[in-house]
C-alpha cells in the first residue's frame, strides 16, 4: 500500500492512524428507455410524465429486461477487468421507502453480472494503485423526492414529500469496490478515472450534479496493523471534491471520537458541504434485513462466451491504452498523453486538430493550453465549442507559417470565440497577419537604414544594442506586425552588407 | 419453532402491527407453513441445479425501443393525495 507523499496537506491521514475507504458507485445507464418498461430516462421532464404501471409498480404488470442495458453493464464489467457471471438472475429488495413504489428494488444479490475486476488508479505522484472491483451488478433507480415545507429542502424540517417517478426504473449499474483506498485523495483519484472509463465506454452521462453518477463511501479508521474499526457509510457526495472533503471530515471525526475513548458507531453519515461537517443520519440497525429473494417475475439471463466476446471486441479504446498511443504515435510527453487520453471528448478533439495542422505538440499545447480554458471559462463541452477542430487547425496552420506570432494567434482565438469566424477571416478583417513578405520588409528595411546614418553608422561600430532601436522603427512601421526573426536577419544584412 | 420475537420482527419490517395475543397465534401458524415447507427436504436433489424459476427459459429481453407513458393525470389518479403532479407522502424520517 502506497502512501501520498504530501502528508502536509490538509485533511491527510496522520502516520499514526490508517483509513479503510471502499466506495460504491451508482452510474445511470444512458439508454434510451428504462430498465424493465419503455418508458423514457430523460432527465429534467415535468413530473410523473415518464412513467407506466410498470415503474408505477401497479397490480400484474410484468417487467421485461432492456438488452441495451446488459450491454452496457457487460461492457462496464469487461472494462473493470471482471469475470462476467455466465448464469445471472435478478433478485428483489425488500424496503419501504416512498420513492420505492414496489416495495423492492429489483437488483441483483448472490449473482452479480462481474465480480473480481479491478482498475489501476494512477496517483498525483504518478505511482499506480490498484484498487479491487468486488462486483458489478444492474439494478432499477428509485423515484425523486422533493421535501416540501421546510426552509432547506432536505428531510429535516419538511411538513411533506412529493414523489416524482420518472427517474424510478431507470437502469442502474452498482460497482462496488474493495477497501483497498486508504486516503481520501486516492478516493477521489479512483473516482474520477472511474468516471473517465465510464466516458471512454459511452455507457453514461456520469453527470455528478445530474445525479447519473452517485458515490457513497464505507469508511473506518485503525491503527495500522490492528484489525478493522467500525466502519460508517458516507452517503450520496454529489461532486469529486465533496467526496474528498467528506472522507476527510468522516474520518477525521472517527479519529477525534476513539482518541477521546467513544466508539464510533456504525451509522449512515451525511456530508453537509456548506458547514463542512458530518452528521449522523439514522442507525444502521435493520438496514441489512433486505429479505432478498430471486425475482420470481423475471428469467434468468445466460450470457455465453461468444455474446461476451462480441461485447469484449466492441469496446472502445480506453484510457489507459489512450495515453499509450498518444505517446507512442504523437511522440507526447506522459502529462499531456495522460491529460488528453482521459477525457475522451478532448482526446478525440485534439487527433483531429493534430491531424489537420500537422504538428501534435503545437496541437496538445493549444487544446491543453488556450481551448481548455475556454472551455472552463465557459462551461461549454468539447462538442458544442464555438471553435471545432478544424477551425483551430487552420488558426495554427497560419501560426506555423509564421502569419501568425503566438501573441497573434491567442488574440484570432479569443475573436474565433466570440465571433465565430474562421481564422483566415479574423485575420483579414482586423489587418492582422504577420509580415512575412521579404521583399516588402526588405523595401522598409532599406530605407530605415538609409534615413538614420548615425545609429547604422554606430551598429557597424561594434554597439549591437543600436539593431534595437532598428527594429522598433519596423514594428512601429509595420504595426507590429513585421515577422520578427525575419526583420532581425534583413537588418543585420542591410546594416552591415 | 419461530419465536414471538421473530414474528415481530417480520411485522415490523413489513409495517404491520398485531394485538398483543395475535403474536403467539402468528408464531404457531407460521411455524406450520414452515414445517410443510420442510418436506421438500426429504426429496432427493442429488445433481441437481438450483432454480430460482418454474418455467425453462432464459434470457427474455425487450429492444430499447421508447413506448408511450401514462398521461400525467392517469400516473397520479390513484394517489391519496396530489399537488403539483406528484405524489404527496407524510414527512419522512
């Protein structure tokens, strides 16, 4: 087990306590219909308008499986490293809760769809840590409630619940991890190259804020060496920095109460992002008495070896294979092949724009550098971007002609932005474009030198400083617009030739 | 045998609540159903696979193909209480 080497930070784990984190995760499948009706998944619809008697949960209806929705979860279960059950069956949940309209959750139990995979976690330090997948499995989402009355929206101080069903059935992948994570930065790490896989196979929005992707945590901290301490399960941190802060808060609190002699009790603990602490939301006690029993309303799902492969062969290059090639055929260092072949949009984005303009470095630095920012700035994704990838080819094909200086191209890229215009027109209509034309420089050179006798007089002397002085005369003839390497050698010819 | 506490844990899992004398009355009847349960046990079932089902067939799949929902109205027609389109439940918790 790796240890971060940065044990300043705050919120890391002290050397003489050790944290046990393991995470599941919830990722909403972004097929078109729900896990067991057709009913749509769209997200952000008026209440209870996608909804049958099915995900209703009415009196002899009969759930039926999407195929889409195996698929994906297969691919997840392949892409974890996970042996795929060849005999798989759903099973029912028994709980009560208002946004669970059957009574149960039909999700699956002794048989899961993978189990025994893996995914190596790269760390902040570069070093890889493997974290194990115990299991994968499908399962159907609840239904939203929204807490009416209280001033908060939360449970605490609503009068009521209004239930809105139309997230209710929507296919549900859990993957569950083993406690092998041991600092809330290696959590987040985790997750986010969870998340990016989860990109890379086109299975989900994963949309933390949307909810298409839902993290809890089973926490608990020891002495190293000893056996495990009472865990406690950090519930729905809808962000990576939440998670992180979480963890931090939950786990510093474990250690606060067993340094002061308390226990700490298994319990569900809330992460209030706004105080920054944890509160302990309701004991676990019952919680575990799910009463699971094979869902007698479906059949069992039999994938054989050649559905499998087909499945395997049908998987897109991931991540880590990304940064590989990016390496190999763009000659990228390992940052920049790491930081493009994690996001897939922006991966995809930057070997268009490479292929175009014909130079990778320059292309990784422009994707990396000013459209990344553009992008943070403005919240826009890769695929709606105001500049597509062509239109940046061009802009760094005149860059590297040499139309363009850097200090050019940056301001055609924030016009390109706001215009929408392609390059060659920004470049046109505002009079940029760099002097690249030796014959007229050379005119404007000639006649510089032969309009100030003293300073040429003085640079043949032996004072370099004087080719300044020349220089600036270009640049203020040109508008700053004169190729600078290019007025540097007409100048040193005419002066001293 | 199942116990009285086994009865009211089942009852309280399940949201339902019993006379105080229904207890042991439940306890003695379910004990029953249970013991003819049990003599599925004096089948033999050497080499036999598990089933979690009566009917052999496997792999019952829908296209992901959208159909039409519930209009709004209908989705909620059974709802004791409404307001704003959805259902209304007491304050949880």
């Amino acid at each position: 087990m790796s240890t971060p080497s940065d044990e300043s930070a705050a919120g890391a784990v002290p050397n003489d306590w050790e944290a046990v984190i393991g995470l599941e995760i919830h990722v909403q499948l972004h097929t078109k219909t729900k896990m067991f009706c057709g009913c749509p998944t769209s997200f952000g619809e008026a209440p209870n308008t996608q909804v049958c008697p099915i995900c209703l949960g009415h009196p002899g209806t009969l759930p039926v499986t999407n195929e889409r929705a195996v698929e994906y979860a297969t691919r997840i279960a392949l892409a974890l490293d996970c042996r795929v059950t060849a005999h798989t069956i759903f099973h029912r949940k028994n709980y009560f809760y208002p946004d669970l309209p059957k009574g149960y959750q039909i999700s699956q139990y002794d048989l899961p769809l993978g189990v025994g995979g893996h995914l190596n976690v790269e760390l902040e330090n570069g070093a890889i840590h493997r974290v194990g997948i115990t299991r994968v499995h499908m399962e159907e989402d609840a239904g939203k409630l929204v807490h009416a009355g209280g001033a908060s929206g939360r449970i605490e101080g609503a009068d009521h619940s209004l239930v809105d069903f139309n997230r209710g059935g929507t296919p549900l992948v859990e993957i569950v991890s083993e406690p092998d994570i041991r600092t809330p930065d290696q959590a987040r790490s985790f997750l986010t190259q969870l998340k990016n896989l989860l990109e890379h196979l086109d299975v989900s929005d994963v949309n933390m804020e949307e909810g298409s992707l839902r993290c809890d945590a089973n926490v608990s901290v020891r002495r190293p060496g000893e056996p495990l301490g009472t865990k406690t399960e950090l519930k729905n941190m809808n962000s990576f920095r939440f998670l992180q802060r979480g963890l931090e808060a939950e786990i510093e609190r474990q250690m606060g109460a067993l340094e002061s002699g308390r226990a700490v009790e298994q319990a569900t603990v809330h992460f209030d992002p706004s105080s920054g602490r944890v509160s302990t939301l309701r004991s676990k006690e019952e919680a575990h008495d799910y009463r699971y029993f094979p869902e007698p309303d479906l059949v069992p799902i039999q994938l054989d070896e050649a559905y499998v492969a087909a499945v395997r062969a049908s998987l897109p290059e991931l991540p880590a294979a990304r940064k590989e090639r990016f390496m190999a055929e763009y000659g990228l260092p390992a940052y920049d092949a790491g930081v493009l072949g994690s996001n897939r949009a922006l991966g995809d984005y930057f070997e268009q724009v490479a292929g175009a303009a014909g130079d990778a470095k320059l292309a990784a630095n422009w994707v990396m550098g000013d459209f990344s920012a553009y992008l943070n700035a403005t919240g826009v994704e890769v695929e709606a971007a105001a500049v597509g990838p062509a239109a940046l080819s061009d802009l760094l094909i005149l860059l590297r002609e040499g139309t363009l200086s850097s200090k050019m191209a940056k301001d055609v890229f924030q016009d390109m932005i706001e215009t929408g215009k392609p390059a060659s027109v920004v470049v046109r209509e505002r009079g940029l474009g760099q002097i690249s034309d030796t014959l007229a420089l050379e005119e404007l050179v000639k006649r510089l030198v032969l309009a100030n006798p003293g300073p040429a007089e003085e640079f043949r002397g032996g004072r370099e400083k004087v080719l300044g002085f020349f220089v600036g005369q270009v640049m203020k003839e040109t508008r700053g617009q004169a190729n600078p390497q290019l007025v540097n050698e007409l100048l040193r010819r005419h002066l001293l030739g | 045998m199942i116990s009285r506490e086994e009865v009211e844990h089942i009852a309280r899992l399940a949201r339902l609540r019993f006379e105080d004398g229904e207890y042991e009355r439940l306890a003695q009847e379910l004990s029953k159903i249970l013991d003819y349960v049990q003599t599925l046990g004096e089948l033999d079932l050497t080499g036999l696979e598990p089933t979690a089902h009566a009917v052999a067939l496997k792999n019952v799949f829908r296209a992901d193909e959208p159909r039409p929902c519930l209009p709004r109205e209908q989705a909620v027609a059974n709802g004791p209480a409404v307001e704003r389109g959805q259902f209304v439940v007491p304050r949880i918790g």
